[in-house]
C-alpha cells in the first residue's frame, strides 16, 4: 500500500496523523482531529480505486 506524505491521495491522512503528535501544543482536541480523520477517511473510502502502477490496455 502506498500512503504518506508526497501522495496527493493520503496526503490529508498524513497531515492528521503528525497533529497527533502535537495536540498538547495546539488548540485542538483528539476528539476535533478524530471527527476529521473520519470524514477524510468517508472521503477516500468512495473515491475510485486508481492502480499504483500504470496498465497498458493494449495488452
């Protein structure tokens, strides 16, 4: 599976996971970033499914 930072399709996932790591810092709470977390994932979950490498048709 291919995911992180630099994916434009998980790139939003990633982002979220790093605020994590800095709730303590923030003025966001775990409950604020997991709403989010699941929305984006609703998000991606209807999204098409796009191969992680490209196909040739004509074969």
């Amino acid at each position: 599976m291919r995911y992180g930072h630099g994916l434009p399709l998980t790139e939003r996932l990633a982002e979220l996971d790093d605020e994590y790591d800095v709730l303590e810092f923030g003025d966001r709470t775990a409950d604020q970033v997991d709403a989010e977390v699941t929305a984006e994932a609703r998000r991606l979950a209807a999204h098409p499914i796009i191969p992680a490498q490209p196909t040739d048709a004509s074969s």
